[in-house]
C-alpha cells in the first residue's frame, strides 16, 4: 500500500509497511528516560469509539476500523517495551469483548515485526502494566497473556483484598500515596523500573491522565474521512484541561483508494 507524504517532505509515494518501524521509538531518549506514546483511530468529527447497544460497551466504529490502521497498530506496539493499559480492557477480554489481545500479534502478517523485536535485543513480547483504581481485573483474563510481565498501579483507596489477590496470583501491584495514579507518578515507575518505551493502549481517561500532566510525548492520530455523528461517543480526551495543550505536527501521510481514504498523522506534546 503506497501513501503519499505531505509533510515534512512532500514525496509522491511512500509504503505503509514500515511506516511508523523505522521511527525506532525504543532509542529516542536517553538512559534514564521514557518515551511515553499513544495511538487511535478517529473520524472526522472526532469520534473514536461509539456506544454499542446490544453489548453496552464502547467500541471502534466498523465503518472506520481497517487493516491499514492496524497494521500501524501493531508496528508502534513493536517499539515498545512495556503497553500501558487499564483495567477495563481486561474486563472486555474476559467477556469476549476486546478487539483482541494485546499486541504484537502473532499471526502470520506480523511475523517480521516479531523478527524485528527479537534482531533489536527486546522481549518477544513487551511487558504490559494495568492502571486501575477500582482492581476490578478478571484473574482469568490475566492468564490469558502468559509469559508476559503484568505489573498494577493503583491509589492508595484500592480494596486491600483486591490488592492481595491479585498479588497471589504473582502480579507486581504498586500502591501510590494519592487516590489515583497520575502521569508524572506513572512515568518516575516507568524510568525506575528501566523502561525506555511505553505504548499507551487504554481508552480516553488515561489518555487524559497522561496529557494533564504533560508526560505524553507522541500522539499518532489516524483520521478516517468519514463523518460518524451519534451522540453516545468518546474522543481521544474524557475531559477538561486545566489549559490548552498544543501539539507539533512532526509528520502526515495520506491515504487514497476508491473505498475510503485517510490521514496518519503524528504529533508532538509541545512542553510547557
């Protein structure tokens, strides 16, 4: 699939395989240091996911969703040595509901990003740590992702008995001081406990978490060029700032078919 580049170079044809790849997010910061990114895939008129009726949850539109998008998915979650995730996406995966488990995939079209992973000295999987407040995490969800380190943060108002059953079933809990777990306490654990890249994969309310506190360093945003509506939706955001946060584009590509065309763009949080 070829795209054309629109910024910064204007090029007539790039592929989309190894897009996102050659970016190497796992050595664009220091020792000592984390790069902390995110990913979704949007309408046009900003809508990520749409309320579901029939299952009551909330979920990538079909008309949007696409192999194109995805296999950037799962190239950004390649770079990464550890996915931030919550407790929710384990709920889905213990009710059938989750899009599926979590990446790097293991089928047969992502066998060269496995091979990447493994020529680039990372795990053959990357280590994957749960934010949640309530603990409410299916154990039997959890074994579904074996020979994976899973580590828990949570506040310090989670259920004791929760923090211990799931400290039974030999999951690295973290309790914080404070109620919730926030993105400047989320990033000092990352550096301590040596990661270099960290692929946020959660929904809008961690994403926001990680924004307020500006920790969040990319935001690869695909843009579907489709017009959505529905009131029931959710955005990359859940809710306030306390003030703008501005963004630098550091790259856009377009892709154009005769079903559907769209735009994968990457952005930078500009710091305070």
């Amino acid at each position: 699939m070829s795209l054309l580049s629109l910024y910064p170079d204007s090029v007539s044809s790039v592929e989309l395989n190894q897009l996102y790849l050659k970016l190497e997010l796992h050595r664009q910061v220091e020792k000592g240091d984390v790069l902390i990114y995110s990913n979704y895939i949007a309408s046009v008129d900003g809508r990520i996911s749409l309320f579901n009726e029939d299952c009551g949850e909330y979920e990538v539109p079909a008309s949007i969703a696409n192999k194109r998008d995805w296999r950037l998915y799962q190239e950004l979650a390649a770079q990464s040595d550890v996915l931030i995730t919550s407790a929710r996406y384990f709920r889905q995966l213990d009710k059938g509901k989750a899009q599926d488990l979590l990446p790097v995939g293991m089928e047969p079209a992502y066998a060269d990003l496995l091979n990447w992973r493994k020529t680039h000295g990372l795990k053959p999987q990357p280590d994957v740590v749960v934010i949640s407040n309530s603990l409410d995490i299916p154990l039997s969800a959890l074994v579904k992702l074996q020979g994976r380190k899973i580590s828990v943060l949570t506040g310090c108002a989670a259920l004791p008995g929760r923090v211990q059953r799931l400290e039974q079933a030999g999951i690295n809990v973290t309790v914080f001081e404070t109620e919730t777990v926030s993105g400047k306490a989320l990033k000092q654990w990352l550096i301590h406990a040596a990661y270099r890249s960290a692929y946020m994969i959660a929904g809008p309310k961690v994403h926001q978490t990680l924004i307020s506190d500006r920790v969040l360093d990319r935001l690869f945003l695909t843009t579907h060029l489709t017009l959505l509506g529905q009131n029931c939706f959710h955005t990359v955001l859940s809710d306030s700032l306390d003030s703008p946060a501005r963004l630098i584009l550091l790259s856009l590509y377009l892709e154009q078919n005769e079903s559907s065309g769209q735009f994968f763009a990457q952005y930078a949080l500009q710091q305070e």
